[in-house]
C-alpha cells in the first residue's frame, strides 16, 4: 500500500512462507520482506518508514511533533494489539469462539475511541498509520466481519479506504 502511495513500482514476489528460503531472508520468518537494490528490509516498520523516507511522492508522515507521535501510537496500537487480538485471534476456517469473540471485540472497541472526526486517523492526510490498520480491518472483514458491527467510526474509516486504489490494488484475494 506504501508503494501504491507513493508512485514506486514494485514486483511482489511469492515465497513458500516459513520454508528455508524465507528464514534466510526473514530469521522470524514472516511477512513483509522488501529487497531493495540488494538489501534485505523486514518488518512492517522498518519498510514502511523506509520507502516514506527514501522515495520521492507524498511523504505519508506528519510533518509536527504531536502529529507524529499520533501516527506511532496508532501503528503501535496496529502491531501490538490489533494484530495480536484480531489478526492472530479471529480464526480462518472454522468459526469463532466467544472467549476469540471477546478478545477481538474489545480490542476493536478500544480502537474505536482513539478515532476523532478527521478523516483519516491521523488528521485530514493519510499516513503510515492508515496504512498500518487497513489490512487489520481487511483481515477482520474477511474472517468475522459481525465484529465491527456498531464500531461506526472503524467502519466509516474502513470504507474510505477501501475506496482507495491502494486498497483495492493490494486486497488478499482469497480466490
């Protein structure tokens, strides 16, 4: 979605997840994994940051103080959260229990009372954090979309950027 952002091209490469090759490029081996001209970058943070900051287009991160501390909190919301109580939580292929339920709910809930009226989560421009929480949210609607059910601001946040090309060039397709 970074790339997609900014302009910069880019070749998703498929890997066979968790085999030897992927431990050689990712020791924890998991997604993502950027090479750039030959140098490996893991971790969502160290990518994201990276290309905002590497590459010329919208920087992605606010330029005050507040407003960046606002765009970590959210992406640390994402991945120490979110992701563990949703993303990790929220079973694929079987249905969802009331103690996963719960655990996922709460979290969504939690979230929901850090959005405020801007448009985005940050103010009225998009940043890494948007782009942090849009695959979360795309995850949940996959798995148990019942649990945004009422998050009005999730949800209203959830359907701008999904109309986003961003969003839409980088959906899972579970096909």
């Amino acid at each position: 979605m970074t790339c997609v952002e900014k302009g910069i091209p880019y070749e998703l490469v498929p890997i066979d997840y968790g085999s030897d090759a992927h431990g050689a490029l990712h020791p924890f081996r998991r997604m993502p994994i950027l090479e750039i001209d030959g140098t490996i970058i893991v971790e969502s943070l160290a990518i994201t940051g990276h290309l905002a900051e590497a590459f010329p287009g919208p920087t992605l991160q606010p330029e005050d103080a507040a407003g960046l501390a606002r765009m970590r909190t959210w992406m640390s919301v994402c991945a120490d959260y979110l992701f563990a109580d949703v993303v990790r939580t929220v079973p694929r292929g079987r249905p969802i229990t009331d103690e996963e339920q719960t655990t996922a709910r709460s979290a969504l809930e939690r979230a929901e009372t850090l959005i405020d009226a801007n448009p985005f989560l940050v103010g009225q421009e998009l940043t890494l954090a948007d782009l942090y929480l849009a695959p979360q949210i795309a995850n949940c609607l996959e798995k148990a979309p019942a649990l945004l059910d009422g998050l009005v601001r999730l949800t209203t946040w959830g359907q701008l950027m999904a109309s986003r090309d961003s969003y839409r060039l980088t959906a899972y397709d579970l096909s």
